[in-house]
C-alpha cells in the first residue's frame, strides 16, 4: 500500500482514506483543520482527508473517483451547477489558486451546505497535475451573507423611481426593436438579474426568442444559441411563460415549475432555458403594446443566491409596460418605413430596351433603415426614337418625400412628350408646376435625352437642377464630369435660365447617373467623394455592366452615409449597327 519514504523522511500518502495516490505527507494531509480534497486534472476525487467525510457526510470511497462537480457543487437551492459557472473548476482548467467566501455544495444527506473554499493546483505523485480544494465554515454565518447579498441588491423606492425614468428615457430615443431591446437587457442585468431574456410575438403570431442576455466577467454576453425560433403559444397552458404570452399577469418560475411532463413545445424549450442559464429563479412578464400582446420579459437569477419574490413583480410590470410602448412605436415605425420603401420600389420603372444600348438601374434604401428618401430615376422612350433619362432627389425622408418623387416624377414625363427636343425646357416647365403642384417642391435633378446619329454615333443632351453631374467613363478608363447645363434646383421659386449641354459618347463608354447619397460624407467634402467615385469607375470601366453597376455602390459609397442611393447606368457599343 505504501511505498519507500520520500529523501525528506517523509511518509508519502498512497492511500488517503480510499487508497489514491497524491504524494503528500499522510500525517499533513489528516491534520488539515479543513475538508480537503486533492482532485485530478480532470476534477476527480482521488484522496480525501477524515474533515472532508464528516463534512460532506460521506465515505471515502462514496467521494474518491467521483467527478467532484457533478457529485458536490450546486446553487443555493441545491440543484446542479452548470460548469461554465464551476469556479472550481475554472481555477483548475487555468491551473491558478481561487478562493470564494461562499458558494453552495450537497452532503449525503441532501443538505445544501453554504462553503468557503480554497483551491491551489498540485503535481500528484503520479506526475498527473491536479489541485488541491480546501473547504471551511464561511467566517460570517451564512445567514448574515445571504441577507448581505440581498441587501446590496433590494433597490430603495428612489431607485426605482430613477430606474424607470431611465428605461423611459432610452427605450424611447430608438426606433429600432433590436436596439431597444439590447437597451432593455442593459437596463436590468446585472441590476435586477443575471439573465434577461425577451420572447417576441411576430406580425404573423409565432414566436421568436428575440435576445437572451448574460453578465458574465463585468460584460453583457448575449447567447446566440439560445436564441432563435419557439413552437407556437399554446392557448391553454398553466406554465408562466405561455400565460405572458396570452398576456395574462406577470409571475415567478424556477426549474421545478417545468420539472413534470412538458404540455407544450414552449415548456420544452423553458426546461432547456432553466438548464443551460442555471437560473434559479425568474420572474417573467408580459410585454403589451396598445392594442396587443408583443411578446414576454423574463429577468433570472443564477449568480445571486436570492430568489425573486411577488414584491419584485410590479416592478417588473412596470418595465415592461413602458418596453411595450417603445417596442409598438418602434414596430410601427418599421410598419412605416417598410410601405413607404415598398411604394418607391413599386414606382421606380422598368428600364426601357434601347437596340445597341445595354442599361441597368439601382435602388439602395438607407444601409441602417433609419430613413425613407425621396431618391428616383426614370427611363422611356420617346416617340422620335430618343431616349429620355432622368434622375432626382426631392427633399425629405419619410412617405411625404416619396409621395412628391412621385409627382414629379409622373409630371416630368408629361412635360418631357410635349417638348421631347430640349430637356432645359421641360425642366423649365416642371420647375414652374412643383412651386403649385407638389407636395416636396424642394428637388434636383438630371433630365438627358440621348439619341443614335445615323453613323450609329450615341448623343447626349441634358441639363442640370442643382443634381451632383454625371460621370462618363469610357472604355480605357478615362473620366469626366459632366458639368455643363448646370441651372438652380427645383422649387426654389427663383427666376434663372437653363440651358442644354451636348456630348457625344464614345464607343463602349459608360455613363453614369447617381444621387448624393453614393458621394456624400460626414467626414469628407463632396469633392472628396466624387473623387473616390471617380477613381472606383474608372478601375471598373472594363466590367459588365451588371458587375460595374454593384461593384461601385459597394465601394464608392462611404461608410458613414445614412442617405439612399438611386443609380442609372448606361453602356454605348463598340460600334455602329451594321446597315
């Protein structure tokens, strides 16, 4: 059993009360005034000390070759630690010396005993790296630290009181759901929880596990994989969560409440929610809006040992009630911004086909959903064989602006079929009509007429109100703004002249049309941006059209743009049509 002594005349422990072998003085390992335990690097017992049975009120060999979380560790309420917040473990993974005041284990008998311990690691005398876990008596009664703990946590009526002002105060300023929600999460862990989970009711009334939230090492971590699709509410469930979700009043849940045979798919996935979190405890409550339920809030406890009572309840409700208001508003403007969005696409035109032209267009909504603009294009023919070509910007960001797009756009081409020969001139005569007519006066915009010569020679006339010009890149990479023509925006009620200005487009060049949402930056002058445009077309100038047209949004538009974008491109070809 015991092996030569060690060259200090030391008695190595072969055997520690169930015969595994640490390397440590037998006589020093029994007088340890602490339970102790020497675990493997794999957190298996192998040696206990006389303190440690009496303290976890179990044999040796009850203990030795057991995994000492799964048989040991556990929350205040005696069920099982998840590992991920075994700090035992962790100290053994990162082989470091950890201490805790108190944290919660089992005995044989089932009762939950509330430990400080300490753990440092040690080489077994097999070579094997491991640790060495000393338990003791909390210095203060467990009773005092718990009510410690729940002191520090219980909010005074006045932070309550600031608590809701500031939930107001943020979850209003958004208009975006995924953003309110991360605020409301923010708000309450670690305040009032450990967890925030919030499960959302859609448009078409299934059920989404929007966010579930975590404060872990200082830092929200938000858990993607628990994240995702639920099963469909069921109407008539008991369980907490189901009832939020119907909108009835807020309740408490533990592990327990879902310890039976689940009735429904959302029960199931509650049972997997209590495992994974190692919540304790939960406090759930249903997220209202005007007219409808939106969805449930469920704060938990894993970390704190106290658990949620009915008093934390209409706080709860509280939270969720202003949650509900900024997650409707949100929602409806989204509801907004969506239709407005679908109404511009639905009024943009297909482009006409021109015999030898190739011509494409694009529509690019603000890249953070924040706005709906008044950015437009359109393409016709007309009755002389011309092609009309126009590009615009009214004023504004919301349904008003793509209303007044609309209108113009739609009188544009009135006055474009009565006076086809010169866009300065029906340009004129919109400029005239949007000062009585229209609901956005404010715009600019590009009206060109573009026309084959009988060599199969491309000509272009156009004029200018107020609109970023035109960009012509031509087959070898050469590029000019388009400059001339240039005469005062839209609506702005001031008497000046416009003019035409004429070019012709060389074979196999490519015009491009755009709105100042694809040059525009906080951060850089508009010269700076048509610049960058300018050098990004011209190393594009040998793409497809198609692949021309995509790369440059993506690489010309500047990160920091809120703005949309509409562009219209057009290819000459190589040479005249065969007569």
């Amino acid at each position: 059993m015991a092996t030569a002594a060690p060259d200090d005349g030391g008695v190595p422990l072969r055997e520690c009360r169930a015969g595994a072998a640490v390397g440590l003085p037998s006589a020093i390992f029994e007088d340890i005034t602490a339970a102790a335990l020497a675990v493997d690097d794999k957190g298996i017992i192998v040696a206990v000390n006389g303190r440690a049975e009496k303290l976890f009120q179990r044999p040796a060999d009850e203990l030795v070759g057991q995994d000492a979380h799964d048989l040991l560790h556990r929350d205040s309420h005696g069920h099982l630690l998840p590992r991920t917040r075994c700090g035992l473990r962790m100290a053994l993974l990162t082989h470091s010396t950890k201490h805790c005041d108190l944290d919660w284990f089992i005995g044989g008998d089932g009762t939950v005993l509330g430990l400080s311990w300490l753990i440092t690691p040690y080489d077994l005398d097999s070579g094997t790296p491991g640790a060495l876990a000393l338990f003791y008596q909390p210095q203060k009664p467990v009773e005092a630290r718990q009510a410690e703990a729940e002191a520090s946590t219980r909010l005074t009526e006045l932070d309550r009181l600031a608590l809701l002002a500031e939930t107001t105060t943020q979850l209003t300023s958004s208009l975006d759901v995924d953003e309110a929600l991360h605020r409301l999460a923010a708000l309450t862990v670690p305040r009032l929880a450990d967890w925030a989970v919030v499960d959302l009711i859609t448009e078409v009334d299934e059920v989404r596990r929007a966010l579930v939230m975590h404060y872990e090492h200082g830092l929200l971590v938000e858990r993607a994989d628990l994240q995702g699709p639920m099963p469909p509410v069921p109407q008539e469930s008991p369980m907490p969560l189901s009832r939020a979700l119907r909108g009835a009043a807020s309740t408490i849940a533990s592990p327990s409440t879902y310890h039976g045979p689940p009735d429904s798919g959302i029960a199931i996935e509650q049972q997997r929610l209590f495992t994974e979190t190692g919540m304790h405890s939960a406090a759930i409550a249903p997220i209202r809006g005007l007219r409808e339920v939106l969805g449930a809030l469920t704060l938990g406890r894993s970390n704190r040992p106290e658990p949620f009572t009915v008093s934390d309840l209409p706080l709860l409700e509280d939270l969720t009630r202003r949650a509900g208001l900024a997650l409707d508003n949100a929602r409806l403007y989204q509801q907004q911004r969506k239709v407005a969005e679908t109404m511009q696409r639905h009024l943009l035109p297909q482009m006409p086909t021109v015999p030898g032209l190739e011509m494409t267009a694009r529509y690019v909504p603000a890249p953070h959903a924040s706005q709906v603009g008044g950015d437009w294009y359109d393409a016709f023919s007309l009755t002389d064989g011309a092609t009309a070509l126009a590009i615009g910007d009214v004023a504004g960001h919301d349904l008003d602006a793509a209303g007044g797009m609309a209108q113009i756009r739609n009188m544009l081409r009135a006055f474009v079929w009565t006076h086809p020969d010169s866009p300065s001139i029906a340009v004129s005569h919109l400029d005239q009509a949007v000062m009585h007519i229209a609901q956005e006066p404010i715009a600019t915009m590009v009206l060109a007429r573009l026309t084959m010569g009988d060599d199969g020679s491309w000509q272009l006339q156009w004029t200018n109100a107020g609109h970023p010009p035109p960009l012509l890149v031509t087959h070898d990479g050469q590029t000019q703004f388009l400059k001339g023509g240039h005469g005062m925006l839209l609506g702005t009620g001031a008497p000046s002249p416009r003019t035409d200005a004429v070019l012709a487009l060389p074979p196999r060049s490519t015009l491009v049309l755009y709105t100042d949402g694809l040059i525009e930056s906080r951060r850089h002058t508009l010269d700076d941006g048509m610049d960058k445009l300018r050098r990004h077309a011209a190393s594009l100038a040998r793409r497809p059209l198609d692949s021309f047209s995509d790369s440059l949004l993506t690489q010309a538009r500047p990160d920091d743009n809120d703005d949309d974008v509409a562009f219209l491109a057009l290819r000459t070809p190589a040479s005249a049509p065969a007569g």
